[in-house]
C-alpha cells in the first residue's frame, strides 16, 4: 500500500483509509464477523487510517474498532470524532434535530469518554464532526489543543467546514487534516485545495463513492433497506433524476476495465491532489475492490470524459436533507 503525508504536522498514512460507519449497521444490518474480517483484511493490506465517531452505532462503533485493532495498535492510525450530542442516546434533540456541542468542556469530555470505548492511551487524529454554531471555532480549536499537550490526542481535524472556518481554526493550532465529502458528485473541497496545501492542511475524502451511489451496488432507490438511512439523502430520493449521470459512469469505468468504484475512487485521488479517500465498506470483497483503486492513475482524457458527464446532468438533492450538516 502507498503511503501519503497527511498535511504538515508529520503525520503519514496509507493512500487510502477505511470508514468504518458503515460496519455500525448506518446503510442497513451489518454481520459481526464479516466487518471483522473487513478490518483484518484491511491491516493485511497495508490500511493505517481507520476512521470512526462517538455517534457511530450509538458510540458502539469506537468499541467495536478499538477491540478489533487492539493487536494491531502499534501499526495503525486511529481516527475518531466528536461534537453530536446524543440526549437519550439518539443523538438529535426537539424536532429530530442534531445537536452539536463544541464548548471546552464538551471537548474533554468527549476525549474521555472515547478514549475509554477505544480502549487507548491517545487518540491519533481527533476531529470536530460538525462546528458548533453557538461556540466560536477558536474556543473549540482551543480545547482541542489542550488535548495534544496533555498526551490525549496527537493530531486534531475538522469535519465538514469551509475555507474561512479552517484558516480561523489554523490560528490557534495546526490542523493536520479536514475531512469533508469528496467524490465525482461533491465537488466542494477542490475549490479549498490551494488554501489546504498553504496552510499545510491534509484531506480526508468522506463518501468518496456518494454514498455508495457510484459503486454501481445500488441500482433504485427501492433497493434500499427499510433499514438503510439513505432512504433519508436527497439525492438518493431523486435516484432516477440522477441514474443518466451513473449510466455513463459505468460505461467509462466498462471502457477504463476498472470497477466504477475504482473509476470513483481513483477520481478522487487523482483529482484531489494527494486526498486520502476512506470508503467504507461491511465485506471484504468490496474492500478488496475499493483497494485497487490506489494503483489508478486516471488520464487528462478520463478525468474530462469524468467532468463532462457530471455536468451533463446536474445533480438532484442536497447532500443531506438537514442542511445544517453541510459546511460550515
């Protein structure tokens, strides 16, 4: 597996991560076992980054990553996230809305309590899952910074945030990395790229597939479970408004004989200018699929033919249909 330099704190990691939210049941029941071995196969492949989130499966997501890389602690990076909040366990307050929780106290105790469902002395890269509107982002980056210096955390990110917010944030610590939504339908961070790289900012591509949009695995929106929180995006309520742009995107991956989450993933990469896309996945044979990408390279032909086919048929939906979750 290759390897990339996340931002300029010194943190290295492999060329691509593995999400891990998917493997806590968030697109429908996921087997034990099998995301075990989804883990497993992962280390064997020469994946450091794992990537979770204290909300992920009602926080049973840390434990269930801590207890899987426990043998392997020494050779991984370990990445989680906090800000929701979970009154009543449900992580959504009156009207089903999402809390978010930045103050400095919040921060210590969420560090705390995550250390502790990970079953670890130090978490390796912490990130603010969402800004808290009610808190300035430098009290937020402050309390973090405590963190780093008392030994809790070694690295500190921000998740779904605007230019404006990381350059505020970069003034009171150095930000290893942002990790936003990155893939051929979500766009948004390419125009951050030059202000990341000047102020030596890493990448973490979450989605890098849409939501498994572009794996190709989902072919209408009555596909998905009951169970399946995509039944929830807008974009995949508009599947058919959206089935031309996928249509053609397998054709091209057809042409390239790569897979279209390969075709996706390696888009990602290639455009992104040293991103690190964390796809996640609950069976190994797609993570074996999703691995290959790495060694893609698209060509200035391929990465237009990619740009010319999501601008013939814009995109239908917002990201999510809490608007509040997008950058901030």
């Amino acid at each position: 597996m290759k390897t990339v330099r996340l931002g300029d704190a010194g943190l290295t990691v492999s060329a691509m991560g593995l999400g891990c939210m998917m493997i806590a049941g968030h697109y429908g029941q996921a087997d034990a076992d099998e995301s075990t071995r989804v883990i497993d196969t992962a280390v064997d492949r020469g994946v450091t980054l794992f990537d979770t989130a204290n909300v992920y499966g009602g926080s049973h997501n840390e434990v269930f990553v801590g207890k899987a890389l426990a043998k392997v602690r020494d050779r991984v990076v370990i990445a989680t996230k906090f800000g929701f909040t979970r009154p009543g366990g449900g992580g959504k307050g009156p009207g089903g809305a999402l809390m978010v929780d930045g103050s400095p106290k919040h921060v210590h105790e969420a560090c705390e309590a995550s250390l502790g469902r990970l079953g670890i002395e130090t978490i390796d890269l912490y990130y603010l899952h969402r800004v808290d509107p009610k808190v300035p982002i430098e009290e937020t980056v402050g309390a973090m910074a405590e963190l780093v210096a008392e030994g809790k955390v070694r690295y500190i990110g921000l998740s779904e945030v605007s230019e404006p917010t990381v350059r505020r944030a970069a003034k009171i610590h150095p930000i290893t990395a942002v990790q936003n939504e990155y893939s051929p339908w979500a766009r948004e961070p390419e125009a951050m790229l030059p202000a990341f790289k000047e102020l030596g900012v890493g990448l973490v591509a979450y989605s890098p597939l849409g939501r498994g949009f572009f794996s190709g695995t989902v072919t209408s929106y009555e596909q998905l479970g009951e169970d399946d929180n995509r039944r929830g995006y807008p974009r995949f309520k508009a599947f058919e408004q959206n089935r031309p742009v996928l249509e053609q995107f397998t054709e091209l991956a057809k042409q390239r004989g790569c897979s279209p989450a390969q075709l996706a993933l390696a888009f990602v990469m290639t455009k992104g200018e040293g991103a690190v896309p964390i796809p996640g996945t609950k069976h190994v044979n797609h993570l074996l699929d999703n691995l290959a990408a790495v060694d893609i390279v698209l060509t200035p032909d391929e990465l237009a033919e990619i740009e010319r086919i999501t601008a013939s048929v814009p995109v239908t939906g917002e990201r999510y249909a809490d608007t509040t979750l997008l950058l901030a």
